[in-house]
C-alpha cells in the first residue's frame, strides 16, 4: 500500500539525488566514508537508503517487496553464473514447512569437510535479501575459489516480520537449518550476517549454548557487519543521536521494525536475544568458544548509528581485550559498508578484493573457515 509519506518521500527521491550528484562533484556530500566516495553509484545508492529508510512501512514492503531469494536467484544467475560453474547454484536444501524455512544453496562443494558458510541477510527483520547482499556473498565465495579455497553457501530465507511472522520464528528457523547441517555430517560451519542477520547470527550463538556442551557443533568463524543489536532499548543518544545524519539506517527506524520484530510488546525487552548488547551483561558471551578462540570478526562503521552498541557489546563479550583485531572500525562508515558500497560499482573481482573491508573478511575466512 502507498502511503501518502511514502508517496510524497518518492516525489522527494529525484531532488535528493541531484543533490547529492552536484554535492558529490563540488563540496562533498555526507557520506565521507573514502571508499563510498570512489564512485558515484555507490553515493547514490546510500543517499536512496537514507532518504527512503524512516517511511518505510511493513503494509508497503509487504505488497511492492516481496519475493523469494530462490527467485532473486533464478534473477541474478545470468549475472552471477551465466556459464553454470557455480556448483549447485539455487538448489534447495529445506524447504518451508512449520520448522525450516526455505534455504538455498548459492553453492555446495562436494566435499563435506569444506566450511559452509551460512547466510543470514539483514533488512530489519522486514526484508528480503537485495541485490548487492547477494552480490557480496557471491563475490566472496569466487575469491576464495580462485585463491585455492573452496567453501559452500548457504543462504537462508527466513520468514519475515512484513508476511506476519514474529519473534522467535526468526531464531527459530535459523537454529533449526543450523541443526539439520549437523545432522547431515557438516562439521566445519560458519555464520555471517548483517544487520538483523547479525542479531539472528548471536542469537543462534546463544542459542547454541543451552544445549549440552556435548552435542554442540560451534561455529569455525563467525562475521558480524553492522550488527543490529539491540532492538528496543536503544536510547536517542551516543552514535544513535549522533550519527542520524551521515548514517543510511537510524534510531527511528529501528524502533519501528525492532518493535514489530517482537510484536509491539515490552515482554521481550529483557530477552539476551532481543536487546543483545543492552542485556549482555545477564549471559557470559566470553565464555563461548567462537570468542574464546578469536573465531569472531565484527565489523562496524565509525559513523553509524550502531557504532555504540556494537563496541559495548565487544567489550562486554572479551573481544576488546583478547581479540582486538577483530573489531574493525571502519573509517567513516556507514550502516552495512560493505554491501552497500563496496558491493556496488566496483568494477571487477580483482578490484572488489583490494577493498578494506572485503580484504579482511576473505583474509579472515581463509584463516578460520
């Protein structure tokens, strides 16, 4: 449904967009992030983001963006294995049903004791997976192919808040395709996530940790991008206040969406997997192994708004003081740098890996996965 806000933010959208093209030729726009600043497309992509993200509206998403990741898949293939060299492009692993979701292989090695990694995509909870998600994912699994590492992708098409489902349906669904891997003899798992997917990622985690130590498969490496941590308690303050104009994403909306996510009620507040870094303090985070052992990576851009609750949450988990490598702040970053902008425009694959924070995520992946 078009909403007046929404109509008018569209009528809006073209003026916002020669603003920026003349700003990004003469003055400088907002979005001073040097790698953002490289082209155009990806200064304009993040000025759509910004201008789009506070009007956005579950009974909008719902009946103008809504479509299966199979599908974006079967769109994408003569752009991304136009040749059929990707292994088991767009396959099934689950299908949905009262307990799993859909789940897509993007690609399957052959091989069970290669890493597969498996992808949760952010959108608040409320969206699906986009182009330049699909785009990364991609990009990182032919990098790692073409230095001698092989891996599988999984990406997984949880139910989303703008067809009606709430937490945990999201948590549930994402433990239990994690469950059926290692059923199914997969050892060597990795989880990454943006956004809401980074949020899915550590409840996963938590998750995990309730289960008898014995039966527990962790994850071998886990990546974070501008985790969305904390859904409804995050206070007008710190990055949050901040941030609100240099960032593509902000506290307004993420009150929204976080509060659809639990169904507007204030039972799950004090949930460890609702408001992660608000409650962190009510579970040992350093403790599990994937901290323990340096196998988590968190990626965060100085100018976002989640900047503050994504390093609190770091040093509340150890990281801070054990693994401070592992925290990467990126300079003048915005919310989800690494899809939205090094993602976009950036030419070939040899080009794409020399990016800052792509060149950590695969320096990363070949270490741990």
């Amino acid at each position: 449904m078009f909403t007046l806000s929404i109509i008018g933010r569209l009528l809006l959208l073209p003026f916002k967009l020669l603003k920026l093209t003349v700003q990004y030729y003469t003055v400088g726009t907002v979005f001073t992030n040097d790698l953002a600043n490289l082209k155009l497309q990806r200064v304009i992509q993040a000025g759509i983001m910004q201008h789009m993200v506070n009007y956005l509206r579950l009974s909008f998403i719902h009946d103008h963006a809504m479509y299966k990741v199979s599908d974006l898949l079967e769109k994408s293939k003569p752009k991304l294995n136009p040749e059929n060299v990707i292994p088991h492009y767009g396959e099934f692993y689950t299908k949905k049903d009262d307990s799993y979701p859909d789940s897509i292989w993007l690609t399957k090695s052959n091989d069970k004791e290669n890493a597969v990694i498996v992808y949760l995509h952010g959108g608040c909870f409320a969206m699906q997976l986009q182009d330049n998600q699909l785009d990364g994912v991609t990009n990182i699994y032919k990098s790692l192919e073409r230095s001698g590492k092989s891996i599988s992708v999984l990406l997984v098409d949880y139910s989303l808040t703008s067809n009606g489902f709430t937490y945990p349906t999201q948590n549930n669904e994402c433990a239990h395709v994690y469950d059926k891997l290692v059923g199914d003899g997969f050892t060597n798992i990795g989880l990454m996530g943006d956004s809401a997917g980074g949020n899915l990622c550590l409840a996963l985690l938590y998750r995990l940790s309730q289960k008898p130590a014995y039966s527990v498969v962790w994850p071998s490496a886990v990546i974070l991008v501008s985790a969305m941590l904390d859904l409804t308690k995050g206070k007008f303050e710190g990055s949050l206040k901040e941030n609100e104009d240099v960032d593509v994403f902000s506290w307004q909306a993420i009150n929204y969406f976080g509060n659809e996510y639990v169904a507007n009620t204030r039972v799950f507040d004090n949930e460890v997997d609702v408001n992660i870094a608000a409650n962190a303090s009510k579970f040992s985070w350093s403790s599990l192994p994937p901290i323990v052992k340096g196998n988590l990576l968190v990626i965060v851009g100085e100018n976002e708004v989640l900047r503050d609750e994504n390093l609190r949450w770091c040093e509340q988990a150890g990281l801070v003081e054990t693994y401070p490598e592992n925290i990467v702040l990126d300079p003048k970053g915005y919310h989800i740098t690494f899809f939205a902008s090094e993602s976009v425009a950036y030419g070939t694959l040899s080009e794409w890996q020399e990016q800052r924070l792509t060149k950590k995520i695969l320096s990363f992946l070949k270490e741990k996965a």
